[in-house]
C-alpha cells in the first residue's frame, strides 16, 4: 500500500510517505503529543505515547522530518476512496452523513490527525507538507480532497459560533454538497464576542479554494467541533504555489502558528 518514496527533499525538511512500521509509529508518537497531551484527548489505544485508530492501518503517512535533527515535525494521513471501502467508509463518515459527497466524478482522498510540532510551526513546515499533498494528488490523479477541520471548543463555543457566521456568508458549499452531522452542536454554542480568524489550518483549506459543506459535529473524544471540509483538486496547483511557496519566500521568521486537526 505504501509507496517506498522520498517526495521532495530540499533545504531543512523533507517530505515522505512512511515506508515501514517504524516510520508510521514516529507520526503516532507525535500525534500523541499534539491531541493528547497538548489538547487533551482521550486515546483509542492502550500503548502509551501512541495515537492511533483503526484507520491507521488502511492510510498512506505523509510526513515532514527535520532533516539536521531526524524529528519528525509534521504529519498528516491520507485514506484514498479505494482504501476507505477497506476500512469500512472515511473517517469523517463517522462525523458526517456524506450524502452526495461520495457520487461525485473523480477520484476522492481523504486527509486526517493532521498536526504539527510546537517547536515547528512555521510557514517552512506547512509549505513542506502540502507538497507532499499536491505532488499524493498529482502522482494518483485524484479529483477532490476531503476532511475534518477541528476548532477547539475550550471557550464554550463562542469563536466557532462567530467563525460560522462568517463561513456561511463567504466559505459554504452549494446545497447539493452539503452533509448532515451525526452530532449537532449549534444548541451548545455561547454567543459573546470573540476573534473570528480561522486557525491555520482551515485558513489554509479557505485559502486552496476549500468549501466547509455545512454545519459542524461535535467530537466529544477531542473536544473539538468538526468541520467537513471539500477541495476540487484542479485549481489546488495554482493556488498552492501563489498562497504557499510565494508565501513563504517572504514569511517573516517570527511568524509561528500551531496547526492540527483532530480528523
């Protein structure tokens, strides 16, 4: 299933599929670190500083390492739609009644438990890792790209109730690709004032042209609201090297983000 192949190499970082067991575990271990024990989730595995599901076994790993130090800073895992009717759907399938998401034309991917480390995020690290991604849906021709998109919910819900408003006006799909989710929160969401700046990670979804496809579920194993997130793929290289490698060619070095996603 795995593809025995270095990406892109270059300067600090590299960008690789994981080629063994040993390479998947290191993007486990810092998974562990980022879900647990920086936003508190609740493991599905019993072996302490792993996180991992049952899905694991059926993805591709995409990893960035810090080439002078070996780490593993960065990890995202990709479940392509022949894979997922292996693992008995998507991940987000669990979250999301689907709907007409899965009849569309085209190959589908699904990305997921993406993450960085602390000590790495960075416009480098991000850059890095969507190569990785641009070059996974180049080299299998696949059409869209799905996933969950987690905004913490540490505050009772009042950035995500102001986030919403503003991704319906601008950021929501057509009606005909909408999903339903399985756990509404909409009910438990306080209203105050709070700043509506999408984290990293969805900012980057909007920034590649990405469509959130309705409204959110509520993950109680994360604490997070799940945001289903569809891309069509086509305009993805374009926009990738407008919004990522021109970017970064002029990212000020103080300019740190933490970016993940619990999907």
């Amino acid at each position: 299933m795995l593809r025995d192949q270095t990406i892109r190499t270059g300067g600090q970082f590299s960008v690789d599929l994981a080629r063994d067991a040993e390479e998947i575990e290191e993007t486990q271990r810092l998974r562990y670190q980022v879900f647990v024990e920086e936003m508190g989730a609740k493991p599905d595995t019993a072996i302490e500083g792993i996180e991992r599901d049952h899905f694991d076994d059926y993805c591709h790993h995409l990893l960035v390492r810090h080439r002078p130090s070996g780490r593993v800073v960065a990890t995202t895992r990709i479940l392509t739609d022949t894979q997922s009717r292996l693992a008995g759907g998507f991940y987000s399938e669990s979250e999301f009644d689907l709907g007409d998401i899965r009849a569309l034309p085209g190959r589908i991917m699904e990305i997921g438990r993406t993450c960085v480390h602390a000590d790495y995020r960075n416009g480098a690290t991000m850059a890095r890792l969507w190569s990785g991604l641009a070059d996974f849906m180049e080299s299998y021709r696949l059409s869209y790209l799905i996933g969950c998109c987690s905004i913490p919910l540490n505050d009772c819900g009042v950035r995500l109730n102001n986030l919403m408003d503003r991704i319906r006006h601008r950021h929501m799909s057509d009606e005909s690709l909408r999903v339903r989710p399985r756990l509404g929160l909409r009910e438990r969401l306080a209203v105050g004032s709070s700043e509506i700046e999408p984290p990293p990670l969805l900012k980057a979804y909007l920034r590649l042209g990405a469509k959130v496809c309705g409204e959110p579920c509520w993950d109680p194993v994360f604490n997070t609201a799940d945001l289903f997130i569809l891309l069509d793929t086509a305009n993805l290289t374009r926009r990738y090297q407008r919004h990522f490698i021109q970017r970064q060619r002029s990212l000020p070095a103080h300019e740190m983000h933490a970016q993940h996603s619990a999907a």
